[in-house]
C-alpha cells in the first residue's frame, strides 16, 4: 500500500467529521450562527470542505447520497459513520505498509495494524488476517498476536491467553506488551508474575509503551501484588519526560495513592471509647464519581443521623463541621430528642474500602450502586472486615460481583435492602434474603424545611432530551473529582435546595433528581430514556401514596436502628432487630414476586402445528442430525454435509427444514454421500407463521417424539471431526450438552436476563414481570449457552415442558429461539468439549471439531481454523 495511503486517512477523517450534521451546514450556509448573510470565509470553507468529501466519498465504498453536496445538504449520520470506518480501517492497513517501510519487523508492524483496527471495531479483519498469518509457520506468532488481541476485547481472558502463551518472539511480546500482560494476569493471577520477573530482569519493561505499563499495573493491583505494582510505576514515572503521555502520568500517580503507604491508607481520625460512622464517599483506585447523585444520597443518609438532637460527632475534621452546619436546616417534624450519644465520623469508600485503614467497630449505611468496579476487573466485596453495614437501598448493577465470597457476605448482613425490585429478584435468585426497600433519596427532604410561604417558580431541567429552553443542569459534574468530599457535600446539598426553594418544576432523565426533587415538594416529569432500565423497578411510576410508603418505611427502620448503633448494642443485638424489622417487607416480597409467572404456549396450538406429520422412527444404529438453515445459507448446506460426511465413523441422517433447499438440490447432495442419508422436515405453521425463525427449532423435542437425542447443527458448520461421537454423550441430570459461551457479555444468565427486560422499553411493568418469573426458582447464577452446536435431551425437555414454555417466550415476548433456551434451560446444560463450537470470531482452535461461521464474516478461507 502507498504510504500517500496513510496522510489521506489522517486528513480524511476530519473532513468526514466537519460534513456531518445539520448544524455545520446551516452556520456555513448562514455565514455563522445568528447571521442573517452569508460571509465570505465561512462559505469559502465550506465550499473546499463539500469538494473535499465529494472527492473523498467517491474513493471509497458505500453509497454517496446523490443530494449530498457537503454544504447545504450534510451527508446522513449512517453514510459518515460507514465512510469513517473505511478510513479507520485504511489507516490501520497503512500503518502496517509504513511501519515495515521504516524498518520495523513483521511482528511489531502487525501489532500495530491490528491495535489500530481492534481500536476501530473491525474485530473480522483483525481475525481474519491473524487466522491466515497463524496458519504458516514463519508467520504463527504474529498470526497469534492479533488473535489474542481481538479475542482480549471479546472474550474471556482465557481465550485471549491461549493465543498470547503460545508466542516466542520476544519483540511481539514487547511491542503487545498492552494486551499480552493484562491477560496473563487476569487468566493466571499470582502465577503470571513470573512473567513480569523475567521482563524486568530482561529489561524488556523499558521497552513497553506507557499504556502496557498502566494496564499492567491494573491487573496486578486487582491481584493485590502491590510490590509490582510500585516498581513498575515508580520505574515508568522515573523515565518519563514532560512530553510524556499526561493521562498515563496521571494515572500511574493517582494509582499510587492506592498502594499501601499512599494516601488513601492514611489512618482514619477516631476517637477513643466511640464507636465509629462511615459516612459514605466514592472514591476507589478505578474512578471517583463525578455524579452529583452519589452525593445526594449521602446527604441523605446524613439526615437520619442529625434527626437526633442528643447524639453528637467528633471525627473527620471537615465532616463534623458539615454536620453542625446541616444540623441547623432539620425538619422539625423530624427531630428526635434520642438518646444521648457519641459518634466518630470517618469516610468510607462505597467502592474502595477494602483499601482504606478502617478502623474496628465502624458502622454505616450501605447504600446506592453496587458495584462499580476496579479497572474493569474486580469488586469491592466483600467490604473491609472492620464494617459493619446497613444493607439499605442497595442497587446491584453487576450479577457477575455476586462471587461464592460476596454471597456469603450478604448472607451474613442481610436481609438486604434493595433500592429497586430487580435488585431483590438477582440477590434472591443466588440465596440472599433481600426485599425492596426503595431508594435512600426519598428521605433527603429531612435536611429541607418547606419554605413558607413557596417562592418557587420556573422550570429546571436536568439531563432533559427533549427540549432546552429555559435553565439546565447536567448531574455529571468533572469538577467534582477536584474537590474535597465535604465540598461536594455542600455542592449536593445546594442542588437540592434548588429544587426546594428556587424551581417549582423538574424536568428530568435521572433518578437522583427525580426522587430528590420529588421529596423536596417539586413537580417532577420523569422521563428516562428507557423506562424498563433495570435501575427503576418500583420507582418509576409511582404515585405520592407510594413514593410516600418507601420514605415512611426508610425513616421508620433506621429510626429503630441507629439509636442501638449510638448506644453501642452489641452487633448481634442490632443485626438481629434488622431482621426483626424487615420481617414484614420480607413476608411482602415473598408474595409479590411469587404473582409473575412466564408465557407459555397453549399445548393444543402447538398439537395443531404438528398435525398429519409422521414422527421418525429412531434407529439405534443411526445417528439423527438435524442442521438448521437460516436466510442466506442455503448455498453453504453443501459444504457443510460433505464435511460431516467426511469425518463419519457411522451412519446418520440429516434433516432439513422444509424450503430449504429445492429437490434437486437435495438429490445432488445425496448423492455425493458415503455414510448419510437427507430428509426434510415438514412445514409447521405455528401462530400464523410458516416455519418462523426459532419455532422449528423449538419444536424439535415434539417432531422426534420418539427420540432420546437428538444432534443439531447450523449449516455454516464446518465439521472436522466424527459427529457421530456426540451421540455418546452422557447428559446425566441435564436437559441438553452445549458449550458455554465464550464472550464477555454472555459470562452471566442473570445478566442476560436484565438485558432482555431491559428491552422492554416503555413497558417497565412487563419487564419487571419477566424479571420476577425468569429469577423464580433460582439458586445460582449460570453461564449462557450456545444451542447452534447442541446435542439434546428429548426425553427430558418433553417431560419438562420446554417446547411451550420456549414458544411462550417467542410469541409473546419477542425473544430468540436462542435466549427463549437460556430462559428455561439456565445452567441445566451439560458443557460440551470447546472444539465442537469454535467461533472464530470470538475464539480459536489449533485442532477444531467444528468451526461455526453462523453470523460471522467468511472471507479467510476454507477450513481455516484448521492446521
């Protein structure tokens, strides 16, 4: 490629950016905003810009709308965004030409193309190319290098390293350092740490780029090999110059905070003889919030606190002179004389304790966004041994945080309170006693009394999408990440007070300015951009008796609660009053989430479909394959029947959905078989559609109803192995052998269902059903499955009633044959030997039995997954 290539990339993109959107073309139409007459130079620009994107999109592929001229008439978002990605993939390619013009080796080239085209999201070219480059031996590592880099992005990290382990060129390794280290730490833990030794002995490390060192670092501070961490930060902060990557540089220092002997293991201000408070903060060694809202709920949680009039509060310096000042706006209706008492205050990191010098008998409220977690990698539970938590309006936003070690924890503390109602059904789905509480926020206006007479008037609105006319807020707020806890404190509080004493309407997309305005006597229009966010369940739709009903309960728990807490109870004492006094709300969500139940199909319309078909008869010397055909894979059955054909150890039949294929198609395949015979499945029409994507499918345990087994296969499959083995399989207690998923955003069953609700969009109701019945019965979480490559269990998905609850799930919520599965099946699979599965574009084999392209670009040759 002509490095002339890579300059018109680097100009391109820009033009491509500045011809998009209807703002540019109608300033430069305008001659600026607010001008009514065009100007010379903004037109003169924009005149070089529309001949600089005709020329540019004539170049390259896609459609160039015929009315686009770059000017008066901007290219559409869809057409930008496809040019973009030309150009991005164009650089990448050009930065490889370059790197080997100037004198680089292949490797460290390679390396560079593909960061650049993982980094542009064209994860098939990465793949496709280090498939073909591991597949010739002079090649293998640089082949290898891109495949672990692609699959580091989508798949588990083990899948990443059983690429990444296999390299020998120490320049490769060097020049992927970035990705090659992380992963050897997040799949191996302490015993990747040689590995890091025998760098540094090298002196391979002075090698690394910046951001290796600080992706490194990460992972092995999520191991907490804190030694490591240190030399390599101090040896890469030693090194760099003022020109230096200033993120990696702040980074690397704020990181240093964290490791023992940094500031954040400062020993907490306490006080002899009192018991300690956290008053809760958000910073951890990933991220410190900048969300205003983290800080109002801890405003609220400072009201319960200060509603006692005898309890006083030594401690952190800037947080006892907070709380006198707050103590001066109590609500009067609110204020309890209480006992007389003393507490210690201290910050505690919602996400980052476990890192802070906590001291022993330290209490507080556990509330808000569990868990944000630390470099992508690891979570902050369970919390410091020296806490002693409060399980109140709890969000769990990651199933996946939800470890042996931090069940046991909740278990320990619970029931837990949880801020929404899908929280209550994911920890109930895993054994933890939880019920719905509501959220924390609903109680902040104890630090504002209603003003008399109310002077509020106009509209605020905060993250609004709709319109902006009129004041506006954003909740995120870099600046806060500057300030100290108790300023931000402050600055929450008069965010709140705006909407007590200066707005009378709130407009708004976020929770923590709905519930807060709503507390404080504001007229709130809640609008989220999606409705059955997994966030709202419970707070959304709510009227003043109901929204009334969660404030009351928050108050009237940590009213008995925090007096014992004051006076010093015992822990025993005080957790077991919290069972006491959930005891009710336990006994409700019992009830209420008992009501929701999943869809499933009428068994006398799923009779209907199959009426006037002749089941198979089984044979016990043949084995029964059925190969699924979606739109477009005709052309591949072929193929894919000669490679099983191929590798057959014995007999089999393959069945077909009917319309597949035409009947001479059919006879030339047949004939071109040693081992098998094809036969067509009939047509079934089932809720007014032929043969609907995922109904054959699902009806399967029915059509072979005399079956014990069944194999299924996609007709992208390329069989390398004798398929017939899999007919052995023991299923044992399961109701079908698949492989697990492989990708990131499948590692959860629980995950995927909140996914699936949270498709529900306006209908948050529905969602909130779905969620309840899908989490019903459940006592652990469980890895997705792929049924594409399956062996099932016919006996037992007919005993179990799978075909109706499936079709249930298709009709009439709109899921896929392959999520409808996961849904009923959940971790009751038996996992299948990974080379029966193996997608490219999500993993590789050295040795694949089947390599399945479904979905996925088909570009790197025939059998390429093979060696």
């Amino acid at each position: 490629m002509k490095p002339v290539v890579h300059g018109i990339a680097r100009r391109a993109l820009p033009v491509v950016e500045r011809a998009s959107g209807t703002r540019y073309v109608r300033e430069r139409t305008e001659g600026g905003k607010g001008s009514g007459k065009a100007s010379g130079k903004p037109k003169k620009i924009a005149t070089e810009t529309a001949r600089a994107y005709r020329k540019l999109a004539a170049g390259l592929l896609g459609a160039t709308a015929e009315n686009t001229d770059g000017w008066t008439v901007a290219p559409s978002a869809r057409e930008v965004d496809g040019k973009a990605r030309q150009l991005a993939r164009l650089k990448a390619h050009s930065a490889l030409s370059e790197a080997l013009t100037q004198g680089s080796s292949l490797g460290t080239a390679v390396v560079e193309a593909g960061r650049s085209l993982v980094a542009g999201g064209h994860m098939a070219d990465v793949v496709s190319i280090g498939l073909n480059l591991r597949n010739k031996p002079s090649t293998e590592d640089a082949g290898r290098v891109l495949l672990g880099m692609a699959y580091q992005r989508t798949s588990d990290p083990e899948v990443a390293w059983a690429q990444f382990e296999k390299i020998d060129d120490r320049d490769i390794i060097v020049s992927a350092a970035e990705e090659y280290y992380p992963t050897a730490i997040d799949t191996l833990g302490d015993d990747a740490l040689p590995l890091l030794d025998s760098a540094h002995e090298t002196g391979e490390i002075d090698s690394w780029n910046a951001k290796a060192v600080l992706r490194t670092a990460e992972s092995a501070f999520c191991i907490d090999a804190f030694d490591y961490v240190r030399t390599l930060i101090e040896t890469r902060l030693d090194q760099m110059d003022d020109d230096a990557d200033s993120a990696v540089r702040y980074e690397l220092n704020r990181m240093r905070d964290w490791l023992p002997g940094g500031k954040h293991l400062d020993p907490l201000p306490t006080t002899a003889g009192k018991r300690n408070f956290g008053v809760l903060s958000y910073d951890q060694p990933g991220i410190r919030s900048r969300n205003i809202g983290d800080y109002i709920q801890t405003i609220a949680s400072i009201g319960h606190l200060l509603r006692y009039e005898n309890l006083s509060f030594t401690g952190d310096t800037g947080l006892t002179e907070l709380f006198a000042k707050l103590r001066q706006s109590v609500k009067e209706e609110r204020k309890y004389a209480g006992p007389e008492g003393e507490l210690n205050l201290v910050e505690v990191y919602r996400d980052g304790n476990v890192y802070q010098d906590i001291p022993e008998d330290t209490w507080y409220i556990a509330f808000g966004w569990y868990m944000h977690d630390i470099f992508g990698k690891s979570f902050n539970i369970p919390f410091h041994p020296n806490l002693r938590p409060i399980l109140l309006s709890v969000f769990v936003r990651y199933p996946e945080m939800l470890t042996p070690d931090a069940i046991a924890y909740l278990k320990k503390y619970g029931p837990v309170g949880c801020r929404d109602w899908q929280s209550v059904a994911v920890l109930r789905a895993v054994g933890v006693p939880a019920f719905f509480s509501g959220c924390l926020t609903t109680t902040v206006d104890t630090l504002f009394p209603a003003a008399s007479p109310d002077r509020r008037s106009g509209t605020l609105r905060v993250d609004w999408t709709k319109d902006s006319k009129g004041p506006k807020k954003k909740q995120t707020v870099t600046a806060i990440r500057d300030k100290s806890f108790p300023e931000n404190l402050e600055l929450a509080r008069n965010w709140v007070a705006d909407y007590a004493y200066k707005y009378k309407h709130v407009l708004t997309s976020r929770l923590h300015a709905n519930l807060p305005a709503r507390s404080v006597g504001a007229d709130v229009d809640f609008e989220p951009k999606n409705k059955s966010d997994s966030r709202f369940g419970g707070l959304i739709g709510i009227d003043a008796a109901e929204f009334d009903a969660i404030r009351n309960g928050i108050l009237d728990k940590l009213s008995e609660l925090l007096p014992l807490i004051a006076t010093g109870a015992h822990e025993d004492e005080i957790y077991a009053k919290w069972v006491e006094i959930t005891a009710d709300e336990m006994a409700f969500a019992d009830e209420y989430l008992a009501a929701a139940t999943l869809p499933v199909a009428d068994n006398r319309a799923v009779a209907s479909a199959l009426i006037g078909f002749e089941r198979p008869a089984p044979d016990a010397q043949t084995t029964d394959i059925v190969m699924t055909v979606e739109k477009g894979e005709a052309p591949l059955v072929g193929q894919a029947l000669r490679s099983i054909d191929a590798h057959a150890g014995s007999a089999y039949r393959v069945w077909l959905p009917n319309g597949s294929l035409t009947s001479a198609e059919v006879d030339a395949i047949r004939g071109k078989l040693a081992q098998g015979s094809i036969h067509v499945l009939p047509t079934v029409e089932f809720d007014g559609t032929q043969n609907a994507p995922g109904v054959l499918s699902a009806l399967l345990p029915r059509l072979f109803a005399d079956h014990e087994r069944l194999i299924v296969v996609p007709a992208t499959a390329e069989v390398s192995a004798d398929i017939t083995e899999l007919s052995t399989v023991d299923f044992k207690d399961t109701l079908l052998a698949a492989k697990h998923d492989v990708r990131k955003s499948r590692s959860s069953g629980l995950t995927l269902m909140r996914r699936i609700a949270s498709s529900f969009g306006d209908d948050h109701t529905g969602a909130l059903d779905f969620v309840f019945a899908s989490h019903a019965g459940m006592n652990e979480d469980f890895v997705p499955f792929d049924p594409q490559i399956a062996v099932l269990n016919l006996a037992g998905l007919r005993s179990e009633g799978i075909v109706e609850r499936v079709l249930g799930l298709v009709q009439q919520n709109g899921l896929s044959y392959i999520d409808a599965m996961q849904m009923t099946v959940k971790g009751r699979y038996a996992d299948l030997d990974g080379d029966w599965n193996i997608h490219a574009q999500w993993e590789a084999s050295d040795v694949p039995k089947i390599v399945n392209w479904r979905r996925q670009a088909r570009h790197f040759g025939h059998m390429a997954l093979t060696r």
